[in-house]
C-alpha cells in the first residue's frame, strides 16, 4: 500500500473534461517538497500540483515562502508586545512618562499598518 493511496484526487469538471495534459520535472528534494504538500493536503501529487497551478494562474492563489508565514507571525508577536507596553506605560503616573507613551503608541501602529498589509496580501491564500 503506497503512501498516496486513497488520496483525494482533483474533481472532474463534467462539461469540459480534462484532455490537455502537462509534464512537470523536479529534482529529487523538489519532488519530496511536492510529494509532502500534496500529502499534508490529503490530495494526490498530481492532483495538488495541477490544483495549486490554476490556482496561480487565477490569482486565487500568491505563492509565498514559509518565511513570510514567520515574518507575520513575528509581526504579531510584536503588535502584541507592543501593545502590553503601551498598556502599562498609560497606567503609570503622568511623571514624563506621556512622550515614551507617544512613541510606544507609534511603533504599535507602524507594526500594525505592516500586520495588516501582510494580511492583505495573504488573504487569498488561507
């Protein structure tokens, strides 16, 4: 029994059928990649790739690095962080403390002006 056994495959489309068909070529470490996205999908590998292509080609779809995912994770992390400081330096007396608080309040809009455009860009892909 392979590993790809019973994996989902691409649904057919009944009024136009699947007859044009494209050759892929991958190095073996590029295979392993495909072959482990398709797996953790539940889907065939051929099955995923012709998926995630049209996908891209449609726009539905940005391909981005799992670096990206870490850049807005740390970018949240951050927002929040921010914020906790932010919270505190408010509850603390008026002794010049205000300008820190000002500053700490432009850094969590700055970080939350790039969250949200990271999101943005992002959208069509969760």
């Amino acid at each position: 029994m392979s590993a790809m056994q019973g994996a989902r495959r691409r649904e057919r489309q009944m009024r136009s059928p699947r007859s044009n068909r494209v050759n892929l070529a991958y190095n073996d470490a590029e295979l392993t990649i495909v072959q482990e996205a398709a797996k953790r999908d539940g889907m065939a590998v051929s099955a995923w790739a012709a998926r995630k292509a049209l996908a891209v080609a449609k726009d539905q779809l940005v391909p981005v690095s799992a670096d990206a995912r870490d850049v807005l994770a740390e970018l949240i992390r951050s927002r929040g962080e921010l914020v906790r400081v932010c919270e505190s330096i408010g509850l603390s007396d008026d002794s010049g403390v205000r300008p820190i608080a000002h500053l700490v309040e432009e850094a969590v809009q700055r970080v939350d002006r790039a969250t949200l455009q990271v999101m943005r860009e992002r959208a069509s892909r969760w």
